[in-house]
C-alpha cells in the first residue's frame, strides 16, 4: 500500500506523505496524515466519496 501511494506521489511530482513530513511544509503534511486517517471531518467524508465512487467495482472483483 505505502510503496502504491509513493508510486502515485512520484507520478504527481509531488512529494508523499513521508517526504514532505520531512521536509518544509510539516503543518501542511500533518493535516493530510489526519486527512487520511479520517482524524477531521472533511477526512471522514473524503474517505466517504471514495467508497461511494467505488461501491459498483468493488462487486465484481
């Protein structure tokens, strides 16, 4: 899973969740660490959307 998200990162050009914790924008990766733990509300429901989105797939496989 963590190895699939890098992937993704480097493909957006953008660092992942790890680099950028490292890096300058600390605040700003310790919102998406709580982003995707679903930690705030606007996590939840992101999580929440994408569940949706993917409910139809998810039958078949």
């Amino acid at each position: 899973m963590a190895n699939r998200q890098a992937d993704r990162a480097i493909q957006r050009k953008r660092p992942g969740r790890r680099a950028a914790t490292a890096g300058l924008e600390t605040e700003h990766a310790a919102m998406r660490c709580r982003y995707a733990n679903g930690a705030t509300a606007i996590g939840r429901m992101r999580h929440r959307q994408n569940a949706r989105r993917h409910d139809g797939r998810r039958t078949t496989r």
